[in-house]
C-alpha cells in the first residue's frame, strides 16, 4: 500500500507532508486540466489515473504515518517549523 501511495503523490506532484486539503485543492486543478469534457477524449486515460490516485490518497488520511514512520506529535513538529 506504500508504493501506491507514493506513486499517487508522485503523480499528482504532492509534496509528501501536504495536508488533505492541499491533496483536494491539486486534484480538483488536475481534474479540470484533463476532464474529458473540457479537452476532448484524448485525455481520457489521464484523468482516470487521476481519479485512481486521489482515490488511493482519500481511502489513507494517515498515509504520513505510514510514509515515514511517525507519530502524529512529530508531524505536527515538522508542519509548525515549515
């Protein structure tokens, strides 16, 4: 489940600390960029891979703890010195 995680990130080009609404906000900017609708079918594969990836990312709210191994206290550390 790792690796799906860190590809999803990857792909969406998410820093990994981002926080769930940063995940939303990217997901809704790829989704527009390549939705079908807006560009013809030949980004119909893309989106789906996008819907995937977020998809992977919703379903694990705790994948920071998962990435790197830390407690909850140690990610709010990181996230209060950024």
């Amino acid at each position: 489940m790792i690796k799906k995680i860190k590809k999803a990130l990857e792909f969406m080009d998410i820093p990994p600390l981002s926080s769930i609404k940063d995940i939303k906000r990217q997901y809704k900017k790829l989704s527009k960029k390549y939705h079908p609708d807006a560009t013809g079918s030949s980004n119909d594969r893309m989106f789906k891979f996008i819907n995937q990836a977020y998809a992977v990312l919703r379903k694990n709210p705790q994948y920071r703890h998962d990435l790197y191994n830390l407690s909850y206290g140690e990610i709010r550390l990181m996230l209060d010195n950024l």
